[in-house]
C-alpha cells in the first residue's frame, strides 16, 4: 500500500490526535470526501497493527451496529472512529448511532480546509485559490500538493521553511539580528519575499506601497513592510466593520490559516520584544492616521493593536458609563483585563481607570439586576430572604466601588473629570435603589410589625444558634463584630469554607434602633420571655442580678449561660498577635470564647472606614485561623448592626432639638407623625422599662445633627443597618501550623507620578525546617505598615506582576521574581517615615523587612488620631535613621545637617577630612538622601554648595 499524500498525511495526524484525546470520535462527512481515505485506513490495519479501531458506515446500519457491539461499553473513553458518510449533525440524530453519537465528540473537516492549512507556508495563497477553483477529490490534492513540495529548493529557501518564524521575529525586534547575517543579495532578498508571500500573504504591492528612504537596506525595507503587514492585519480582522481606508480592505479576504499565523506572530514579538513591537506600531499607526481617525469604539474588538484603539475604547467605555450603558462597558473591560491589553501594561494611569471602568459598571448591572428587590414580598421573612440571596449584591458592589474610587481616583488620570460625573451618576441611582428599598421595607414593616418572628430575632440567637454548639463538648469561638454589615459577611463565606469545613450563613434583624448599645448587648442571652428590659435610654438590658451595658458584662452572660462561668472576652487585634502557643493557653479552660471587635465601627465613626473595612475582614479571617488552631472547632461570626455609606446624594433633615436625636432616629414620647418619618411603639418592639416612641426615618435621609461630613451611619430601619450576618463555621479537622518560614526581601526604587515604589519578593528564611511543598505556602499576604503609627494610613495601589492586589493585600508568590509596589503614605500632618512590609494575618511565620529609606506622608488628608506615647518620631531622635548610613564622615554629615539645619561645602571638607572623601560624598549622596527622615536641597553659594534641610531658614 502506497504512503499517504502530505494532505492526508496531515488529516490522519489531525484525526488521530483527536481519537487519542477524546476517545470515540464520530467523523461527520457530509460530502463524502474521505471516504476512499477511510477505506485504505482500514485496509492498512489489516496488515499492520492499527493505531486505534475505525468502524465506517457504508450503508447498512445493521452492518455498523454488529462491526460497533464490542465498543462504547466500559467506563472509560476507549479509542474509536466512527465514520459516517453522507450525514450531518441533523441527519445523525434519525440513525441508531445517535447513542453513540451523544456519548462521543463530533469530527469534521471540510476538504478546501484541510488544503488550505496543509498547503499554508508551501505555496502562495493565490496558487491554492487557483486550485480550489476547479473540482478536486483528495487524492487529486495530495498530487498537486507532493509535486510542488519536491521541487522545493535547498539553502536559504529550506532554512527558512524550518526556522523561519523564529528568524523573522527576531529581526522584527532589531536591525542586527541573525537574519541580517544570511541575507547578502537580491536574490536571497527574492527568496524571503517568495517566503512571506507564502507564508503571511504579504505580496509585492504591499511592499511597494511601504515606501523607504535611501538609507534604508533593502532587507529593512521588506521587515518594515512585513512588520506594518502583521499589524495591519491583526487590526483588520479584529475590527467589526470593513476599514475605511482601501488598502486595508483587501486584508479581510486572507484565509484564515495565513490570518492566524500573522496574529500568532505578532503576539510573539509583543511578549518577547515589547519596545519592539510598539515602535513599530507607533510607526505604522502614523501611516494609516485617516483609518485611526475614524474609527470609533463600537468598531473595535477584543485587541488593541495600537495604542490609538485602546485610548479610544477608554473614552467610549467611560462615555458609555455616563450614559448607564454597563453591559457595554464591562464587556471592553473583561477584554482588557489583566494582562490581556498590552498597552495598559506600559501605562498605570491607564490601567487604574480601566480598574475604575471596570468597577462602575459591575455596580451599574448590579442595580440593574435588582431593580426593586421587595416587589410582591408578603412578610417579613421573605423580605429577609430577597436581601440575604440577592439584593445585598448592590450594596456589595456600591461598597466595592466606593473604595475602588477612594483608592485610585485621581486628578492627574487622563479622564478624571468625567470619572467623577460617573461617580455622580451611580451614586444618585444608588441612593434612589436605597431609598425605594427602605420605603418597602418600612411599609411592610408598618403591616406586619417591626419585631420579626423569634427565627429573626437578634436577642434570640444566642439561645438559638450558639447554645446549642456548646452541648457537643467542643470548643465555640463568638465573634461580635460591630457594624459587621451582612454583605461583609459574604466575603468570607468561601475563604473560611476552604479545607474541609461546614459554612452556613443566615440574615437576622437587628434591633431597633440599630444602634451598638441596643445591638451587642442585646446579642447576650438577657431575653426574658422573649422581651427585653431596658436600663435607661438603652444603657444595656437587665438580667438577673446585673445589668449587661458592656463587653465584660456580655461575656460574663454568655459565658455563665453557655459552660457556668464567665467566658473570656478578646479583642480582635489580641487574638491575631498572640502566639499559639499562649492563645492555646487562654481559651484551654473554657467552652465559649468571646472575640469582640470595634475596628469596623470605630473607622466608620472616625470617617475613614472604606480604606480600612478590607483590612478589618482580612483580620477577621486571620483570628478565625489562630483560634483553630488553638483548638476551638466552631464559630459564630455576627454584628450588632450594619451601616450606611454616606456622600453627597445623602438628605439632611431639620428635626427638633439636636439633644433630642441621632442621625438616623429619634427617641420621644409621643408618636409624632410625619411626613417621611414613621413613629414605633417601645413596646411593641418588645421592650419593658423604656416608654415611649422610636421616630424612624422611612428613607435613607438623617437628621441634623452638626456633622454634616460623616460618611457612615447607623440607627435607622433600612435593610443595610438591620440585616445582620449569622455566619457559622465547624472545621471537620483541625488545622497545623505550617513548619516552614519565610522571609521578605525589599528595596526601595524611586518614585514615579507621585506614588511611592518599593520591590519586594518572599522566600524561604535561611533557618526554615522545611521547603516541601505540600507544607508550604505558595502565595503569602504582604501589607504596609509604620510601626506605632496608626494614624498614618498606608494605601496600596498596583502593583506589578507575579503579584496580585487583592482585598487592599499584596498576594505575593514565593520565589526569585520581584514584584513592584506602589503606594501612598496619608498622615494627619507632612512628615517623612519608614515603612515595615510585613505578614499582617500572622497565619505564616514570616520575618518582616523595613528598607532604609524614609517616605513622605501627605498631611491633612486623614482625621488625626493620638499616637501612642511611645511613638516618638524616629526623624527626632536621629538614632535609627543614622545607623543605615554605613560610611560613619558621611552619618556625621547628615546628623550635622538634622540638627543645625545647613551645612557648607567647606565645613563637609572638615568633617571628611580629604578632597578625596568629598568627591565620593558628591557622587553617592543622592543614595543617602531617601534613607534620610527628612529632606535634603543643594544650594549653590559663595564658597561652594550649602547643603539645606528642608523646611529650615
């Protein structure tokens, strides 16, 4: 039996590999070309040992059915091809194979196809058209295609053939590339045209009309056509309308094995040779400038081969936000996503408003998604569940894009100004959403009472939830989280699911007024028959012999409730610093553990809660994990109320005398009724000892009350301040520590469009135990801190890859690769400091790494919070900063400087002692400046340079 041709030879191949990799494989061949192929197939395994069974129809299906009984039975995807001459995927499904058929994937090949790819890179495109033109089986094809391979020529011409790609891209890359070395005449530059034509479809016309200059050699003539052809075509096929300007036009008639090819090549020399790739498309952007200036978004698809293309989608992205066309703007973003855009790699201002882009419309098709979550609810139960299984979303998402804005909205970004007006837009049609939704709740509230049933009930879940956890013998962990919103609570489903462990999470109604001193204290066990006793305005709730208004009193109830003994109460911070070891220690005793965390509400409070919520929630994770592994196995996260984000859609309301309410409610004795507002019984809420009416707000509007500028607030009745999380988690084993420890390695770059810039990257600590795999991690959480500053807000805002910015966290690989991070330093005044990268979860044993430059803080732009007294500034004491100058004339130099506030050329020269030592503190200050905590100008004056600290006369 005779070889195959080099088309069949190419199908048997194709064929083959999708029987290895899918198992039965059903050939579809609707026009019977193959069916000669398939036959010799058959006959060869006759004498030879097939690579894998072929059964084909040839009209009796009894016959195929007899020839199939042996295969399709085992569980495994054994290997078959089932040929099927003459049929489709709709005529298939009226034989006996349809089973087969089903269970198995699907072949087809058209003939013109198959030639078309084979001959790709062999033949000149228009000799294939000619080809196809005229009536052809395949063996015809075979024919044709073998004797114009055999008359192929040796040399350059064959070298091409095998590495030729590789060659062409590296020359595309520069002008001394090793193509340059094998080209040394016309003929040879002949032969590389013959080459490209065949291989790309470049032709001579494109060539010629890609004019050079007499310096110009000719074989840079024919790379800079053919750089400007790969462009060009990639640019074509991906614009979804034909170009406007006729050269191009003829590009869209490629057949797509020489398109796929060109997009392939292409993507090589941009991964590979990035400045490369964008001087040349900065250069052939400038040759079809008429094309650039009409295109417009909407012609554009999923690449941005010129940089024009994506300046042009971020303006129609931005345009289309403004007009509330989210789909349309996110589906730009997910094509831009990642490193997927190679522009946006190469411009950070950029890439953060995509970030933004990106963000806004995720928010805008969420509110859109749930226009008007109560609609047709009947009780409150229901109206519950809409909130908790879908309309927290919004709320989510509104959250999400507030700190996103807050974080990377600037005024130096190309479209600042129209960001805002979008942030003015999604924000007036939140607010809207949140209104309506209160409005609803409220009217249903008004019909069916604001006192859920006892299932909803925030003072029966105690008794209800966590009760009943301690009756195993095990260890439970509650954690009271102030302003925990339930939206919050989602973030950590997942995360705290991982590993084997039971996660359940369930809404429940706060309290009114959904204020802490009702809400904490209201989650202790200190219902008496179902009804509260008020001490006071709501100054706690009387139990038995005492009165629980604080967090030791609500331990000690819960405790004595749930194991006879008052449990121990931790803060948040506490439980993540301590080691395991004394953690262990602590909650050995007990049956019930308290953690009580403010972080949430205090931010919210001090106005500068969206920074840090991300933050709050990675400590929340990072308590969970020490707690598990000092050996408590169930938990119980919830809150005492949630929140509303305040801005400048929010109304202000006029309403008595500021002593007599909050922002969000009022209390009076009488039910005052009026517009907007809607007056509750005490009692009716189920509370004794307090007479008398709570007046509730039936939007999201507040009070004035002199403090026009919160951005955070509770009390009210709306679905944010009252639904509350009951997330509960059992670990079904308990947890390791991990033996092996890490180390972060940083080093301090200079700044760039006003951000501060740091690289670091983690390994394993010279003295670690172990580098295993399976006991290590992979990826480690990295933030910035200033040690003992708290006041000092450090915002991350990119970094670069193998890193991710992730939930206001580096999530940062092991291993060799640097990551650069940029970030922002906020203080109540300017000041320069040092910055430790540290684990902030305490979950791995990581060493922290401060570097030795000092970073400025931008002042005024956080509310000022006492520093701890032992926080003294380090610029002050001139001690630390010193001891990283190593050079101990140039350490004295600088403490000079720090303390009398200049210093002169010739009084450097005295301290130095040599000309010499002063040339060399010339040429490396500019290394010294940044470990310095303050700054340094250089004046020119008589004598010499005078040496200034800056901010000094």
């Amino acid at each position: 039996m005779r070889e195959l041709g080099p088309i069949s030879e190419s199908l048997f191949r194709e064929v083959a590999r999708e029987v290895r990799r899918q198992g039965i494989v059903v050939w579809l061949d609707r026009d019977n070309h193959y069916t000669a192929f398939v036959d010799a197939l058959i006959q060869r395994g006759k004498v030879e040992a097939p690579p894998f069974p072929i059964v084909a129809f040839r009209g009796s299906f009894l016959e195929l059915l007899l020839a199939l009984q042996d295969f399709g039975n085992g569980l495994s995807r054994e290997p078959l091809l089932v040929h099927m001459p003459g049929f489709n995927e709709d005529l298939i499904k009226q034989t006996p194979v349809l089973e087969l058929y089903d269970a198995g994937v699907r072949f087809r090949k058209a003939l013109d196809t198959l030639i078309r790819e084979t001959a790709h890179a062999r033949v000149a495109p228009a000799d294939v058209e000619a080809f196809l033109a005229k009536p052809h089986t395949l063996d015809e094809a075979d024919a044709w295609l073998d004797a114009l391979v055999s008359q192929r020529a040796g040399g350059f011409a064959a070298m091409l053939d095998n590495v030729g790609q590789t060659l062409l891209v590296q020359a595309l890359a520069g002008r001394e590339a090793a193509l340059h070395a094998k080209v040394n005449s016309p003929d040879e530059i002949g032969v590389l045209r013959g080459y490209l034509h065949k291989l790309t479809g470049m032709d001579e016309a494109w060539i010629g009309e890609w004019r050079a200059d007499a310096k110009t050699s000719p074989l840079d003539h024919v790379l800079d056509a053919f750089g400007a052809w790969l462009l060009c075509v990639e640019y074509v096929h991906d614009l979804r309308r034909l170009p406007h300007v006729e050269k191009l036009r003829r590009l869209r008639d490629l057949p797509p094995p020489i398109v796929k090819t060109c997009v392939e090549m292409l993507a090589v020399l941009r991964s590979q040779q990035g400045d490369a790739y964008a001087r040349r498309a900065d250069e052939v952007e400038g040759s079809i400038a008429a094309e650039i200036a009409a295109m417009t978004p909407d012609d554009l698809g999923q690449i941005d081969t010129f940089p024009s293309e994506e300046r042009r989608v971020l303006a129609g992205a931005v345009e289309a936000l403004q007009r509330g066309e989210w789909e349309k703007a996110r589906v730009w973003c997910d094509a831009r996503h990642g490193e997927r855009s190679f522009w946006l790699q190469r411009n950070q201002d950029r890439r953060w408003e995509w970030s933004l882009v990106a963000e806004a419309a995720a928010f805008g098709e969420t509110l859109a998604k749930f226009r008007r979550p109560l609609e047709g609810v009947q009780n409150l139960d229901q109206a519950v569940d809409r909130y908790a299984t879908g309309a927290f979303e919004v709320d989510r998402a509104h959250r999400r894009f507030e700190q996103k804005r807050l974080t990377l909205l600037e005024p130096r970004l190309p479209h600042f100004g129209p960001l805002q007006e979008v942030v003015g837009v999604l924000r007036r049609l939140y607010r809207a959403w949140a209104d309506e939704l209160c409005r609803d709740f409220t009217l249903l509230c008004k019909e069916q009472g604001f006192l859920p049933p006892p299932s909803l009930q925030q003072r029966m879940l105690f008794e209800q939830v966590v009760v009943p956890l301690t009756h195993g013998g095990e260890k439970v962990a509650m954690f009271v989280i102030d302003a925990f919103r339930f939206e919050m609570a989602t973030e950590l489903l997942e995360e705290l699911g991982g590993g084997g462990g039971i996660v359940d999470l369930k809404p429940r109604l706060a309290e009114l007024p959904t204020i802490t001193s009702v809400g904490m204290n209201a989650l202790a066990p200190v219902a008496q028959n179902g009804r509260l006793v008020v001490a006071g305005a709501f100054q706690g709730f009387k139990t038995g012999e005492y009165t629980v208004k604080r967090p030791t009193d609500r331990a000690r109830a819960m405790g004595t409730r749930a194991a006879g003994k008052e449990a121990p109460l931790l803060s948040l911070a506490q439980v993540c610093e301590e080691t395991t070891t004394a953690l262990a220690k602590k909650v050995a005793p007990h049956g019930l553990v308290v953690v009580h965390s403010k972080e949430i509400d205090d931010a919210g409070e001090a106005n500068v809660g969206l920074p840090t919520f991300e933050t709050t929630l990675r400590q929340i994770k990072a308590a969970w994990h020490h707690l598990q592994l000092a050996g408590v196995k169930h938990f119980v996260f919830t809150a005492d109320h949630g929140f509303l984000l305040q801005d400048e859609t929010t109304q202000e309301k006029p309403y008595g005398d500021k002593e007599e309410r909050s922002r969000r409610h009022v209390l009076s004795e009488y039910a005052r009724s009026e517009s907007g507002m809607v007056p509750v019984a005490l009692s009716s809420l189920g509370y004794d000892g307090l007479g008398g009416y709570v007046i509730l707000r039936q939007d999201t509007a507040v009070f004035a009350t002199g403090n026009p500028g919160a951005t955070f607030v509770h009390g009210g009745n709306s679905l944010e301040e009252r639904v509350i999380p009951v997330l509960t988690v059992t670990k079904k084993r308990a947890e390791s520590a991990s033996l092996a420890e890490y180390m972060l390695e940083t080093e301090a770059l200079p700044g760039v469009l006003g951000l501060h810039r740091l690289r670091v990257r983690a390994g394993f600590a010279k003295n670690t135990s172990t580098g295993l795999g399976f006991a290590t991690a992979r990826v480690l959480d990295i933030g910035l801190r200033v040690q003992g500053r708290p006041e000092i807000q450090t915002v991350l805002k990119d970094v670069s890859a193998p890193a991710l910015l992730h939930n206001g966290r580096v999530k940062l690989p092991l291993g060799d690769t640097w990551t650069e991070v940029f970030f922002a330093l906020h203080g109540p005044k300017d000041e320069r400091v040092r910055v430790e990268v540290h684990h902030p979860d305490n979950i791995e044993r990581v060493q922290s790494s401060v570097p030795e430059n000092w970073f400025s803080v931008s002042g005024g732009t956080t509310p000022a919070a006492k520093a701890p007294e032992t926080a003294v500034a380090a610029s002050e004491s001139g001690g630390s900063w010193a001891d990283a100058i190593a050079d101990e004339g140039f350490r004295k130099v600088f403490q000079h400087i720090q303390k009398h506030g200049v210093i002169t050329e010739p009084e450097v020269g005295a301290i130095l002692g040599s000309a010499r030592a002063f040339r060399k503190f010339s040429v490396e200050i500019d290394l010294h400046l940044g470990k310095l905590p303050f700054r340094v100008r250089i004046e020119a004056a008589e004598g010499g340079k005078r040496y200034v600290r800056e901010g000094d006369k």
